[in-house]
C-alpha cells in the first residue's frame, strides 16, 4: 500500500508520518533525507542530482522520481510506504503515478493533514532547536522546561534562520500556490482524505491510522 501524506508545512507530516510507520507497518519514506542521504552516499543517482545542485539548478523530477523508486523496491518497503515531501506539484504526482504504474504499483490514498493558518504560523515560527541533540519544541506549545536550554542534553536552544514569523508566512503562500494544484488534482481522482491536524498528536494519529486501515479493506 502506497500512501501520500501532504500538508502545509506546520501541519504535523513529519511527526505523524514516523507514528504511522510505527502503528501500519508501512515504511515512512521523507524525500528530503533521501535526497541528502543519496548526494552524501554519492550513489549514481546522488552523483547525478549533486551535478544540478552544484549548478544552482533544480533538480528534475525524473531523478528525484528515480531516487524514490530505488528506496521503494528495497526489502523494508514490501508492506508499502507512507510518501512525506514528495510529490508537491500536479506535474510530480502525474510522474510519480506514471512511474509506479510501470512497476505495477500506485498510489492507493493521499491523505490531506489540515490546519488553520494562524495554527501553522505558531508551529512554524516558535520552532527552536538544540544544538548539540537536535531535539525540536515550540515556544508556544512545547517549550523547554529552562529556557534557552535544552532538557536532555543541557545544550543551547536556538531559532533557526528560517523558523520566523516573515518566513513561515512566505512558507505558507509558496506552499498554497505551489501545491494547491496537486491537491484538487487527487480530489478529483477520488483519492482525498482531509484530516483536521488541529488536535492533541494522539488523536490525529488515531484518525490518519484509521482512514488507512479503511482504504486497505
């Protein structure tokens, strides 16, 4: 079962998504550490897309298309993967479909992880992180115990350079302009599950496991 779980940044994806690996079986499969991993291993495919990168040029979608798949077919992936980062346009979710179909696969639900802006931009921008441990709260919701120190390792807790206010709002307005198209593209399929992510982890957690569990009846 191959499951794509999209989002505007803030929504949750990444938390969720390592939850759902744990509760379903299916592999969480973020296309972002795929995409350092493959450039760091310097792979045939890493190789190839670090060529464009060191350019300043995006990378095309076939390469990146090309990583997943090569992630997908290995042993841990045989109960299928939940997808977290990719596909972000029409175009990437038409090549990814095209893509799997010739391995005899598809793509069997997209599920929609909703939250309200102001929501989002609070998440995003009290984001801090530690510097030695990397564990990640929130000013706003999840703030370590001392402030500006982290509880497990006692290292400081800094903001990133793109985790504030200015930046979250462009996050947003990028992210709706560039993905919106993709979304009603899988409305329009039938393949469309919206799951409000404005609740406590737990009980979104509950609700995204049980839309899977409904569609692999």
């Amino acid at each position: 079962m191959n499951v794509i779980l999209v989002g505007p940044p803030g929504a949750g994806k990444g938390t969720q998504a390592k939850a759902l690996e744990a509760r379903t079986g299916l592999k969480h499969i973020a296309s972002g550490d795929l995409f350092r991993r493959a450039m760091r291993e310097e792979t045939e495919l890493g190789l190839l897309a670090r060529s464009y990168v060191d350019r300043g040029e995006l990378v095309p979608d076939e390469v990146v298309i090309g990583m997943i798949l090569e992630r997908i077919f290995q042993p841990d992936c045989a109960a299928g993967v939940i997808f977290d980062g990719f596909p972000r346009t029409k175009e990437q979710a038409r090549a990814l479909e095209e893509s799997l179909q010739e391995h005899g696969q598809s793509i069997d639900a997209v599920i929609y992880l909703t939250a309200p802006r102001h929501i989002l931009l609070r998440r995003i921008a009290g984001r801090v992180t530690c510097r030695g441990c990397q564990a990640s709260y929130n000013i706003y919701y999840s703030p370590p115990i001392e402030e500006g120190v982290c509880d497990r390792c006692g290292d400081e807790v800094y903001e990133r350079s793109d985790d504030n206010w200015a930046t979250a709002k462009h996050r947003l307005d990028v992210y709706l302009k560039q993905t919106l198209p993709m979304i009603e593209h899988y409305r329009e399929v039938q393949l469309l599950h919206e799951i409000n992510g404005d609740d406590y982890i737990e009980h979104v957690t509950e609700k995204l496991a049980g839309e899977i569990a409904a569609q692999n009846t």
